[in-house]
C-alpha cells in the first residue's frame, strides 16, 4: 500500500512527491496524459512570465539561458529533476474514482486498483476548456488550444479572447502571415495582459493588420465562416480556423468523484480546504496547486503552489508511520 498516491504529473505534483519520498513516505504519481502534460500542450517555444529561480522544484537548479525560460526549457527540466529523483510515475493512466477512507483508500483506474492511505489531487485546470456553448464549436476548425502559426499562413483566422494567450496569439499568426480577426467580449484588450505584450497589440490593431470587434459575441460557427452579433448588428465573417482561447478550468466532475467538496460561498467554487495542511473535507484527501483556486484560475501557479507540497508532506508524514 502507497501513503501517498498523487493525481497529476504536473511540476506541483512532482514537488509534492518530491517531499513525500524525501519524508520516507511511499509514494506514486499517476497522470492521464504524458509527463507535466499541460506544459506539453502549450504552445512552441512559450515563454513563462516568471524567471527560473520561481519554477524550480526539490532544490534543484533550472539552468537556462534566457532570461525567462521557455516551455521546452521547462519540459527539459522537469523531466530530469522526475528522473533524478527517480519517481514512480504512472503516466497515461486516468483515475476514476476514489472509495475508502484516510488509511485505506482504493484508486480505481481505467488499468486497475490503486491502494493508498492519502491521496493529493494537483491536475490543474488546462484540460478543460471554456466553452463557448455556440453551435458549431465541434467543428474540426474550432481549437480552445494554440500551438504555433505557421500553418495558417494567407487564412483567414479568429481569434476570442483578449487576455494573455488570445494576444500573443493573434500577435504570431499575424506575423506569420494569417489575417487575423480578434473577437473580445469586452470593451477592449485586458488591462491584464502584460505591460510588453498589450501595446503591440493595440498598435496592430490601429494600424488595420490586426481587425477588432469589442463588444461582440458569436452566434454560430460554420464551415467557412463565423455569425457574429457586434453593437452594430449582425456580421459574418468569412473564417478558415477558430481559435477560442476564453480559459480553462479543472475538472470538476473528477474533483466531485473523488470528493473533493467546493467552497458553497465562492463564486469560483474553489474547493474547501485546510490552508496549513491543504487537507479537503474528505479526511486523506488534499489538494495541491492551481486546482485550489477552482474557476479562480489565477490565484495560484507553479510559482507559489509548489509550496503546497512542503504542507502536504509535513502534515501527511507525522501523521503516517514511515515505510520501510
């Protein structure tokens, strides 16, 4: 039997087995996808608005030579800190549910049963978009995820969002030759979006390379071309590809599987929580990283919740005798 079994192979998870096997506790991690699965799915050569020094994980160094790392930096690093550590990871395995109590939980799997006294539940929020709930979001030219733009040179291409990830997007294809269409529910670019990233935006949209529509939402898309509703009135604009970049958040029915208990009076339906041990209401079960925010997507990263592992660890060690 683990003490401790840890759903997701994100760099919170890692730092949270890394505490516990560095306790004497037994430890595995299991993921659904690959190693820091999230960091794999964004896009090429993405640069992390922190520095390095706030991504490490378990004392180890993360060598770059950029000033902020870029995502394969990060996928390098993580794997060989996973390596070194030489950590029980379980990939491509997705849990399914979770019965038992504090002590004798059982993890079943869509492989098979897991035995465990706890259980630290760090998957993060980027498997689950936000949906657009407009007809035609299934289409094979809709993506809630952008990876690069050189195949989209010459088309025509939308963009929704007017945060971080929908600018820099529109930003890349534009230059990479797309003509770009940016479609914000709002009045203007957020006033989040980076200091750096922000006016270069608002410049191309001024100049015409970049068209805007504030104030808008979609009706529908089809095959070709996307059915907007602006202040103006209605318009359609002819479309070869849609990326709807509006956010993500956990996975909520996996949370609730598992019996993790969100927060009645927060909007965000955070999960409910112990905040000097991360223990949920569910005695043995915890919750790491930016899960912990629920739809509140910002309030946790890499950067502070990796400190979520050093609680967890402490707290689940005095609690269970050490292995052998």
């Amino acid at each position: 039997m683990l003490d401790v079994l840890i759903i997701g192979a994100g760099p919170v998870g890692l730092a949270c087995a890394l505490e516990a096997q560095r306790r004497g506790l037994k430890v595995t991690i299991i993921e659904k996808g690959a190693l820091v699965n999230s960091l794999v799915g964004y896009p090429t050569n993405m640069e992390f608005f922190s520095t390095p020094e706030l991504l490490e994980i378990g004392g180890y160094p993360f060598p770059t030579s950029h000033y902020k790392p870029l995502r394969e930096d990060a996928l390098d690093y993580y794997q060989r800190v996973a390596t070194s550590e030489k950590l029980a990871i379980r990939l491509h395995e997705k849990v399914l549910s979770l019965t038992g109590e504090q002590g004798d939980f059982t993890a079943t799997t869509d492989k098979g049963e897991i035995l465990t006294r706890n259980v630290v539940v760090a998957t993060g929020f980027y498997d689950v978009p936000n949906p657009l709930n407009v007809p035609g979001e299934d289409l094979p030219s809709v993506s809630h995820y952008y990876k690069e733009p050189y195949q989209h040179a010459t088309q025509n291409i939308i963009v929704v969002g007017a945060k971080n990830s929908s600018a820099k997007a529109a930003l890349q294809l534009t230059r990479a030759g797309a003509k770009v269409t940016l479609l914000v529910r709002g009045p203007a670019i957020s006033d989040s979006v980076k200091y750096w990233i922000r006016p270069d935006l608002v410049n191309r949209i001024a100049e015409g390379r970049i068209t805007a529509h504030f104030n808008t939402t979609i009706s529908a898309i089809r095959p070709g071309a996307v059915d907007v509703l602006t202040p103006d009135g209605p318009l359609t604009i002819p479309t070869d590809f849609v990326y709807a970049l509006t956010g993500y958040h956990p996975d909520e029915a996996l949370l609730g599987r598992l019996g993790v208990e969100p927060d009645p009076a927060d909007e965000a339906r955070a999960p409910l929580f112990d905040p000097a041990t991360h223990e949920t209401t569910r005695p043995g079960l915890f919750v790491a990283g930016t899960v912990c925010g629920g739809r509140a997507t910002s309030r946790w990263f890499i950067e502070n919740g990796r400190h979520h592992a050093q609680l967890i660890a402490a707290h689940i060690a005095s609690q269970v005798p050490q292995s052998a």
